[in-house]
C-alpha cells in the first residue's frame, strides 16, 4: 500500500506531501487545488502507468522536478523511490530493482472511468498480450472491449446463470443502496429495440416500473457501473489466482474521485461506509486489506463518517489557496465531529461563512456584523445606515434565520427603527 507522496516542483504547490493512513484517505479542498492531480500520481505511485495524461512539472524554474513516494511491499518491507522528470526525455525515471506490484488497484475517475490495475494480470510476468493496466473509458464499461465483455453482457449472463456471480451483484447492489426503502434491486432482462439484439439488465424502480439500465439516471449509472466493475475486476482477479496457482491479493487500493459526483444527499452520506461494506462482502473468506484515497466536495460525505472515522487509521487532508502568499498549501487536519453538514459548511473543509446560506444572505449579514462591530468599538451610527442594514437583511433572510435573535436585540436595545 501507498505510505508517502512528496513533490517538489510539480503540481499547483511548490512542495506537497501526504502521510497517508493505512485505510481511509479523505482530500478537500476548492476546484483546481490539485484533488484529481493527487489521485492521479497515487495510481501512477502505485502502477507505474497514467490513467489520463501524463503529470508534468512547472518549466517555469530551473530546480529539479521530482515525486517521491513509500510503498509498503510486505507487512514488513517499506520501499522508497524518488524520480525525477527528465525534459529531454519528457518522462519520469529512477526505478530500478522495482518489485512486482502486490495490490488490486481501482481508480473511479468522475468522468465515469475507471482504471484497474491486477497484479496477476499487469505484472511483468502476465500475458504480453494484456496491457500494462486496464483503462476504461466509460463506454466500454457498459458496452465492453477486448478485456472485458461489459456491464451489460456480463449482468445479462450472470442474471441468466443465477449463480454466485449474480448473488454477489445483487448484495454489493443492495449494500451501495440510498436507503433501505429505496434497495436497489434487478429487475428482469429485456429487450428495448427490434433492431437490438442484447437482452438488457434493468433495475426495480421504488414506482413499480423496471428500467433499462441504460436509462437510468446519472447518479445511478455512476453507482451500477461502480458495482460492476468492483465484482468484475475481484471475479476476474480470483480466475487468474486460479489459472497460475497463486494466492489472491491481500491489499486492494481504492482510489475515488468525488465520491459524491451526481448522488442525492441521502446517497452521499451513505456512500464512503458502504464502499468498506462492499470490499469486506466482495473480498468474503479472503483476508484483505483495503485503503482507500477519496476526493470530495461534500459535507454530508464528511458528515457521515462521524461515527466511522478512526484517527489511528485513517486521515483528512484539507487543500487551500493562501490568498495572501498566493500559492497552495495541503495540511492534514484533526478529524473533530461537527454534528451537521452545515457545520461542516463552515469547517476547514469548505470555509463558508455559513452554515447554507444564499451568497445574498451571506453578504447581508456581513455588512450587519460589520456595523455591529463598529459599535462596539464606540463608534457613531447613524439611523439611515441601520436602516439600509436592516432592509438588506429582510431582503435576504428567512424569518426564522438565527441571526435575527441577535439583531432585533441590537435595534431594540438602541430603540432605531421604531
């Protein structure tokens, strides 16, 4: 598994360094701070392959460009490796003596990819015909490719079959469920066009109705896709174990970009524990290890992990932009309860100034606490400014917004608007 990241001159910081935890990684941070970059030399880390382009330095200095990263090889055995981006070659080198990649590695991209690595099929060892991992762009995981057969063949042949295969679809289904009253569950095969002969999969709707999972919404085919190729890729790694006599792995290394990507609220704060439930129901008899590097934007995926988060295995990492020295900086953060999505709104993860305010709201109440703070520092208000304050607030706020209790006290107090 993946210890340690450190760059230097690559990336939007200068210097950027992750002691990762051996279970759950969780990153934060505004769009274009560097998540998706991160995850993507976690997988170039641990494979030694790009899912999307290849990562390039800053050819704005002359320093060295270099990623440095720790794997963990055995429970005993911890090895590092620096490299340095060469821009007369225009690639990163400086392995030597590299050992044979031991874990399953997924990487969910947002886009609806998803990049595989299988020790017993991408290793130097492996068949010379498969490549050096397997990166599937989001057609292909439905519809197949050299590989893989696809989503919709596989499911219509495990359906057909009703054997392990589809049992083990259908609990990793129900488990990445939104909620118990909405279970996701399979619907019988059937055709859509005369002119298509597949017999496609469907899904039981909570309104009585059985829908191609072709025409189901994006938040649902982002969820069937991730089940899978979750049972795919475990399926397709215990046949090989089988075919060359060797034991499965031990560690699965899940990478997942903005897990929150098209879910309703009550999917997201589900979604980050459902996953653990997943790999432990998926992975069954054997004993596996699983780390997982998430990305997210949201306070109710962070909300939920409340009760799951463990600080002596797991870790948060915030991303932020110093405005002042305008450069980025990553800090990993105590992981403290804040009760409520909104609460988390305003944490280190988000910097809001509210807990779910309308921006206009926002900005009434800044300008009202701006002249609150006045007064206390013993300046002159006038009448007019109160009221032109006061009319702001009505035009932003609710009636029952807290902040109300604090500024009918003040006005009462002075007596202004009467």
């Amino acid at each position: 598994m993946l210890k340690n990241l450190r760059l230097k001159n690559v990336g939007p910081a200068s210097e950027m360094e992750l002691e990762l935890a051996p279970r759950l990684n969780i990153i934060t941070g505004d769009n274009g701070l560097g998540k998706s970059f991160l995850l993507d030399v976690a997988w170039w880390a641990l494979t030694r392959t790009w899912a999307r382009g290849m990562v390039l330095p800053h050819y704005t200095t002359d320093e060295v460009s270099e990623i440095e990263f720790t794997y963990r090889h055995t429970d005993t055995l911890e090895l590092k490796y620096p490299s340095q981006f060469s821009r007369k070659n225009e690639k990163w080198s400086g392995f030597t003596n590299k050992p044979r990649i031991l874990e399953l590695v997924l990487y969910a991209q947002v886009d609806g990819g998803f990049s595989m690595w299988d020790p017993e099929r991408h290793s130097p060892s492996s068949a010379r015909s498969l490549p050096s991992s397997f990166l599937f762009r989001p057609d292909e995981i439905w519809e197949g490719n050299a590989f893989c057969e696809g989503l919709i063949r596989d499911w219509a042949s495990w359906q057909r079959d009703n054997g392990d295969a589809f049992r083990l679809l259908e609990n990793v289904l129900q488990t990445l469920s939104p909620s118990p009253e909405e279970p996701l569950t399979a619907g019988r095969l059937r055709r859509i066009s005369v002119e298509d002969p597949k017999d496609y999969p469907t899904i039981k709707m909570p309104y009585d109705q059985e829908v191609a999972v072709i025409h189901a919404s994006a938040g649902l085919r982002r969820i069937i896709a991730l089940a899978y190729l979750l049972v795919w890729m475990w399926r397709e790694h215990l046949l090989a174990c089988e075919l060359r006599g060797t034991a499965p792995a031990k560690d699965i290394v899940f990478l997942f970009d903005e897990v929150e990507a098209h879910l309703h609220p009550q999917w997201q704060r589900r979604i980050l524990p459902a996953l653990f439930a997943v790999m432990a129901k998926l992975t069954g008899e054997h004993s596996v290890n699983v780390q997982m590097v998430a990305a997210t934007h949201s306070p109710l995926a962070l909300a939920s992990l409340e009760t799951f988060f463990d600080s002596e295995q797991d870790a948060w990492f915030d991303i932020d932009l110093v405005r002042d020295k305008r450069k980025v900086a990553i800090e990993r953060r105590d992981f403290v309860r804040k009760g409520t999505a909104g609460r988390w709104l305003t944490s280190d993860a988000f910097d809001l100034l509210s807990e779910g305010r309308s921006l206009e709201g926002e900005q009434a109440i800044a300008k009202a606490e701006a002249l609150l703070d006045r007064r206390n520092n013993g300046a002159t208000l006038a009448k007019e400014e109160i009221e032109s304050v006061d009319a702001g607030l009505r035009r932003a706020l609710p009636d029952i917004d807290r902040f109300w209790v604090r500024w009918r006290s003040f006005v009462d107090e002075g007596g202004w608007l009467q």
